[in-house]
C-alpha cells in the first residue's frame, strides 16, 4: 500500500487525523519559514532584526517540533519577509494534496516586489489596464427621432451596471 493511501486509511481515526494535521502543519510552518529566509539570503540574525525578535526567537520558529505558534509573531514574521500571512480551514482532502506535495519549492513564496501580479513589465501592465477598460465601456447606438444613426460609449458607473452612465462620449 502505497504511503498516501495508508495515510488516507489512518485518517479515518478522529485522534490520529487532528494530532497528524497539528504534527503536519507545525513542521510545514517551521519548514516554510526557515525555506523562505534562505530562498531570500537572510541569516536568522537578519530576519531577527526586520521582525523585532532576538535570534534565538527565529531559531525556535524554525524547528519543527515547535507548537506555540501566535497570529501575531507570524505576522510579524510575514512582513518581516515581504509575503501574506493567510490562515483559513481546509477540508481533509486538501491535508492529502498538502502532505503529498510538501517541498522546498512548493512553500516558497516571493516578496511582494518580486511577486508576478505586481511586477509586470510595463506593456504587459499597459494591456492590462487596456482590457480593463474595455470591459467597462458599452456602446449605445440606435436612431435618433429624425432616423438618424448614432453610436457613443457609455462610461459604467462605479457599481458596474448600466443602470446610470457617468458620462457619454458624443
């Protein structure tokens, strides 16, 4: 049997699945920390000092068998490093994905400066912004009470419905 499918089966008891999930995400969260800190070059002293906390502090984060985690010290330690601290439930299966994924690339996370979303070349952000606006702009057309036909944009109000336009373009 293969290792993920005798997790699957073992997960079926309540103890055994929390106590795994806490072991899991504790090494996860130590792992993630330590991979990210040297992904970025930093030594503990240097993240040490961008988050507040004494080195000693980061060392401990860094262990896996380490379990008193705060919101507030992973905060701390997220802008420290220039990434989101983001906490939420999952379901079991996502445990499945979680453990049979687990590496060194697959927890780091870049900066906000580096991250893709952000740090688009230039044209790409141009285009972008293009198709952006394109899809808030409609057009009216039709005849006015002479017969004559028109067509203009109208500009979306801020809700993004047609109810009322901002402005016509004539």
């Amino acid at each position: 049997m293969s290792d993920l499918r005798q997790l699957k089966e073992d997960l079926k008891d309540e103890d055994y699945r929390y106590a795994y999930d806490e072991d899991f995400s504790n090494s996860r969260m130590a792992m993630q920390i330590k991979v990210i800190r040297e992904n970025q070059h930093f030594t503990q002293v240097e993240l040490a000092e961008l988050s507040g906390m004494q080195q000693a502090r980061i060392s401990t984060l860094e262990n896996i068998n380490y379990s008193s985690w705060s919101v507030s010290t992973l905060r701390r330690l997220a802008k420290a490093l220039g990434v989101r601290f983001a906490f939420r439930f999952e379901s079991w299966g996502k445990l499945l994905d979680e453990v049979g994924s687990l590496s060194r690339d697959s927890v780091i996370r870049p900066r906000f400066e580096d991250d893709p979303a952000f740090s688009r070349p230039e044209k790409t952000q141009l285009e972008l912004d293009q198709k952006i606006a394109d899809s808030l702009a409609r057009k009216v057309s039709g005849k006015d009470q002479k017969g004559n036909i028109y067509s203009y944009p109208v500009t979306r109000n801020p809700r993004g419905n047609n109810e009322t336009p901002i402005s016509v373009a004539r």
